[in-house]
C-alpha cells in the first residue's frame, strides 16, 4: 500500500462493487492490499479478505455524532458471524447506505451476539442508557480510517478505497458534526489536518464513550448531539 496522498477522493461510492463471497476485496484495492499482505511478516497485521470489510457504520444522512476509529479488528467468532444471513445483510446494506431499523446495526437487539456488537455495546454502553437505543442507533456515524479487517492495524499505508471514507469525514467537517477521535491524531492528519484536532479518549486502549475517558462536559455535548 501507498501511503502518499495521490489525488482528492473519489465522489462515488466504491463499496456498491464489493464481491459477494471471499476474497472481499474491491477490484480497486485488490494490487495494494496482495502486495502489503506478501510483504508483510507479521501475520496479526496481514489483511484479513475472509471477512466483509467495515470502513464505516451508520447512516452518514443522520449523523449526529461521528467517531473517528482506525481499522476493524479480528475477533475468533468473526467468521461465524460474517456467515449469518442477517448480519451480512446488514453490512451490506450498510455498505450501500440503504435504509435499515439500526443504521449503526451493531445495537440491532437480533445481533448482539456478534463479536462486532459485543465490542461497540461496550464501548457505547453509557451512550444507549442516556440516550436510548435507537436514537444511538440513527444518530451515531463511526469511520474507519482503514476499512478492512487484521487482529493488529496494518502498517501505513493507502488503498483507493479509503479515498471515499476520507471524504465522508471530510463532509462531516463541512456539516458541523460532533467528531471525536478513538484512536490516532496522526493517521487521522493524512486525511485532513482539521481531523488530527478532535479530541481524543484518555484511554487510548479502551476508547469507550464516557465522561471518564472524555471528559464532562464533551459526553455532554455528545449526549446532546443524539437527543
């Protein structure tokens, strides 16, 4: 992968191509991503193209709050999960940005079980039990700064799919959205200097959403952002 800014993202959305069966990989990522894999000798931070990548979550037209990830991880039911009918229908449906009840289809009560929704339950619990489930649901947009899936995150690097989260985060700029970063001023700045100045959690480990890691009076203001 190309960790140079080569061009301005693209305007459509690559993820309306991605492949139906393993490897989920874009024909517009597939060079970068075969290459970084193959030079990389750390298994944990290969590229895992088993599993449906996740380069954000939520409806961007409902946004109220935007949280700023790096790259999904790995969990040791994730291909258990990615098999289910319905959580592939709602990733799919999410990669489309088609409508659904759960938008951030983590909190879809029918999920819970998946190792994605038992990870952003934890790290969003406060938020659901001020806020409720489904404004939480509707009005919280995650981006990833990589989107597809290693247990530890990849090294560097661009693929051309990036080029279209990049952009999302760049109109929640313009929109005035509530933006906070969980992980990395530093990859964050390589998409748009103004990203590398959100706020970032106390615990860079455990990034969940709470006053404890973010301070009063910013989970105020996200409180506020969904209601």
């Amino acid at each position: 992968m190309d960790g140079r800014m080569r061009r301005p993202p693209p305007v459509e959305n690559p993820w309306l191509k991605i492949p139906s069966e393993t490897p989920y990989v874009l024909e517009i990522d597939r060079e970068s991503i075969e290459r970084y894999n193959a030079g990389q000798a750390n298994p944990d931070r290969k590229i895992d193209t088993s599993l449906i990548p996740e380069p954000f979550i939520g409806n961007p037209s409902t946004a109220k709050l935007v949280l700023l990830n790096l790259n999904p991880g790995v969990a040791e039911d994730d291909a258990r999960a990615h098999a289910r009918r319905d959580f592939r229908t709602a990733m799919l449906l999410n990669l489309r940005h088609e409508s659904q009840k759960y938008p951030f289809y983590p909190l879809d009560p029918g999920l819970s079980q998946t190792p994605c929704a038992q990870w952003w339950l934890r790290k969003t619990r406060r938020l659901v039990e001020e806020c409720g489930r489904e404004r939480v649901a509707n009005g919280l947009f995650v981006i990833e700064w990589f989107p597809y899936h290693s247990k530890k995150e990849p090294r560097g690097g661009v693929c051309e799919s990036q080029w279209y989260s990049w952009q999302l985060a760049k109109e929640m700029i313009e929109k005035r959205k509530c933006m906070v970063l969980m992980r990395s001023k530093d990859h964050w700045a390589v998409c748009d200097e103004r990203l590398s100045e959100s706020p970032l959690p106390n615990s860079r480990q455990n990034p969940a959403i709470t006053a404890a890691n973010f301070g009063e009076d910013l989970f105020s203001r996200m409180r506020k952002a969904l209601t």
